[in-house]
C-alpha cells in the first residue's frame, strides 16, 4: 500500500501563484488574487456536483440558452457560483458567460477596480451532467486595453483574439477534480484533496507528446463530413506494422474538457470540424477553443480551425463558433495535411 502523501510533498495552489507571480506581467497581485477567486468557485461548483445525485440539481432548468440548447440546472448553478465570486473578488470588470447572452459587466458598486475580462463555459459537456460522467470548466482571461476604465468595459474590450489572453485554464470534474491553467509560461496542473479543500500542484510543467493513439471525434457526423477529413479518420483506422499509433485508439467523451485534458496527457487529437448542416462546426471560439489553444500550445501541441492558428482569430461575437483541431503537434499537422488533400 503506497504511503499517505502528506501536504509537505505538496504545494498549493495559492503558494504556488505566489511564487510565480514574478513571472506575470501585471503582477500588483490583483491577478492572483482573480485566480483565487476562480478556484474558490470550483470548489463550490465540485462540492454541488459531487451531491448532484441527492440535491434536487439534476435536470433542466425549462429554460433554453442562448445557444438554443435547454440549460441545465447544474448549467444554471455553476454559472452563478463563478459570477458571485468573481463580483465578490472585485478583480473582474466584465464576464462572458456560455449561459448569458450579454456581456456581464460589474457593476460600480462593488467597488470594482478590476482590470480583468473573464470568458468562461461555467459547464461544458451539460449532456454529461445527469449521468454521471465527467464535466469541466473552461475559462480565459483578458485584461481591458490600459486606456478603457474599468467600469466602461464592454463587450468590444473582450473580442481580443487569443493570443491576447493572459490566462486560461480549466476544471475537470472527473474521478479526482483538477484546475490546470497557463498564463504563458507552461501548464500546470492541481488536484483538489477534498479533505482539505485545497488544489495541490500534482502536475508540473505538463507537456503533450508530439504524437498518440488517440482520435477524439463524434464519428456519427462522419456523412457530413468533408472528404480530407473521412480520408484522414480512415488513415487513422488503418494498420501499419510501423506505425505503434495505428490503428488509433476513439475515445469520445463528448465532454470536451475531460477529452482534452486526456488527450493532453497520452498524446492524440480532438476534433469538432465544421460540418454540411454547421459549417462552424459547435464550439465556441472565446470560451472553449481559444483557452484550449492557449493551454495546448503551452504544452507543446497546436491548434487550429483546419485552415488558421486558433489565437490568430478575429474575434467577431461573443458566442461565435468554430471548427477546433487541437492536440499533438503531429496529429494536428497530418490532419491538416488530409484537410488540404495534400496528405
Ligand atoms: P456544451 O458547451 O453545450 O456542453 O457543448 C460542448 C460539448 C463539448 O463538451 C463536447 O465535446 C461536444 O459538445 C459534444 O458535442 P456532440 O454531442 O455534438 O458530439
Ligand atoms: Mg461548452
């Protein structure tokens, strides 16, 4: 039986965001203290969701988003759990919710200073929640331009393209929650002891392979799917005695989050094209794809929409799609390659 690690093998979150906080442009220490606020909203949306099963969370909330998808309760919960910390923390100037139509500004009155714009999913992979199957949160982070005070952000100040943000990270509420985040100078990733209700830094410095075996992809699109892309998923099927990735391993959660973050780890490639009927393909731009991009370039992978750099996106609406190929640098590029018919 291995020994109990004892908190002295571990540094937390909060330690760890001070002894880096040098690394940060801005560093007065309001951004850490942003950061804080993000993590003390996961451990109350990690709380919930670990009693979901016996607390009346489970299900729809009758209401329908402003994506046109009917929003779930837990949805519902974990978006006003991240604003009510964030409004509380008073770093945050304006949020970009997946559950909000609009931009969220906050307001004056909470004596807010701050000079953040946070763009988030509070709850990615909703169809998940009521079975029980793993669901995450997806932030990204963007300071307002040094001449807009903070009380007249708007929307226009978040439409940074993604090589802007000075953060992004995510929560992934699996069989142990972790918080993983970059501000540009690698990832790393923390794991919650719930019996002290702190994220220890458990992954340092996570890097993804330059290739795997694993393809991430909702296949029962496959007949909507254009012909370099069918090509590729068949190449990635095939046998080759030289190839130890092939045939490639599916695996597709249909939780972004949790697809990612194993992907990140083994090496491999997710993918949410565009499609015949969605030539966007699903997700969206400011709050799924580009703080993903963010993360997996940090950890030596790429990311792109089949054609551009993810980051290097105009951004035009806060909600705005985009077809994602993001994960091992190898995989992204060979996909490319079949994209193009180049292969
Ligand atoms: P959501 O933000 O409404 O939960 O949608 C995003 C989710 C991703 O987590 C997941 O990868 C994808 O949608 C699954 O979509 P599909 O069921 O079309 O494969
Ligand atoms: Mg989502």
């Amino acid at each position: 039986i291995a020994e109990h690690a004892d908190l002295g093998d571990f540094k937390t979150l909060e330690q760890f965001i001070l002894e880096t906080q040098s690394e940060y442009e801005h560093s007065s220490g309001s951004f850490s203290r942003l950061l804080r606020d993000m993590s003390v909203a996961a451990k109350i949306v990690n709380r919930d969701m670990r009693r979901a099963g016996l607390l009346d969370i489970y299900g729809q909330t009758g209401i329908t988003n402003v994506q046109g998808e009917v929003q779930k309760k837990m949805d519902a919960l974990a978006h006003k759990e991240f604003v009510l910390a964030l409004r509380r923390g008073g770093e945050c100037c304006l949020i970009g919710s997946e559950e909000h139509a609009e931009a969220i500004p906050i307001d004056a009155s909470s004596e807010s200073d701050g000079h953040y714009i946070v763009l988030m999913d509070p709850l990615d992979g909703s169809s998940n929640i009521d079975v029980n199957v793993s669901v995450g949160t997806i932030f990204s982070i963007y300071r307002i331009p040094d001449d807009v005070p903070p009380e007249e952000a708007t929307l226009d100040d978040a439409l940074q393209p993604g090589t802007d943000q000075v953060a992004a990270g995510y929560i992934v509420y699996g069989s142990s929650t972790m918080l993983v985040y970059t501000t540009g100078h690698g990832v790393n990733g923390f794991t919650l002891d719930p019996s002290i209700g702190e994220f220890l830094l458990s992954h340092r410095n996570l890097q993804t392979p330059d290739r795997g075996s694993i393809c991430s992809i909702n296949s029962g699109n496959y007949h909507a799917f254009d012909q370099g892309l069918r090509d590729y998923l068949n190449w990635l099927q095939e046998y080759d005695e030289n190839d130890p990735n092939r045939p490639a391993k599916t695996r597709y959660i249909g939780s972004f989050v949790s697809d990612f973050h194993r992907n990140m780890l083994m090496g491999g490639i997710y993918m949410y094209p565009s499609t015949q009927g969605n030539p966007d393909g699903k997700l969206r731009l400011m709050y799924e794809a580009n703080p993903m991009a963010f993360l997996i370039e940090q950890a030596g992978g790429k990311a792109t929409n089949g054609k551009t750099r993810i980051m290097e996106l105009e951004p035009e609406s806060l909600h705005q799609r985009t077809p994602l190929f993001i994960g091992s640098p190898d995989m992204v590029d060979r996909a490319h390659a079949f994209l193009q018919g180049n292969a």
